[in-house]
C-alpha cells in the first residue's frame, strides 16, 4: 500500500525543525531525507 502523500506532508511538519527535511518519492513510497541524507 502506497504511502498517503498528505501523511508524509504531517511528518514534514512535525519535524521541519530537525534541519533541511525534504521527501523523494521512490518505489512507491517516499524517502524522508534530512540535510540531503536518507534517513531509515
């Protein structure tokens, strides 16, 4: 089941004062990425 993108947005909110987080989407999913590095 794919990621809800509104969901990704939610957890961009809650941690956009962890640094530069952006989310790529890959495979179907997304990838959070914090200050260009691929957070799992």
């Amino acid at each position: 089941m794919a990621s809800d993108p509104n969901f990704v947005d939610f957890v961009l909110e809650q941690i956009k004062n962890s640094g530069e987080i952006t989310a790529k989407k890959m495979f179907g999913e997304y990838g959070i990425y914090s200050d260009e590095k691929y957070s799992d």
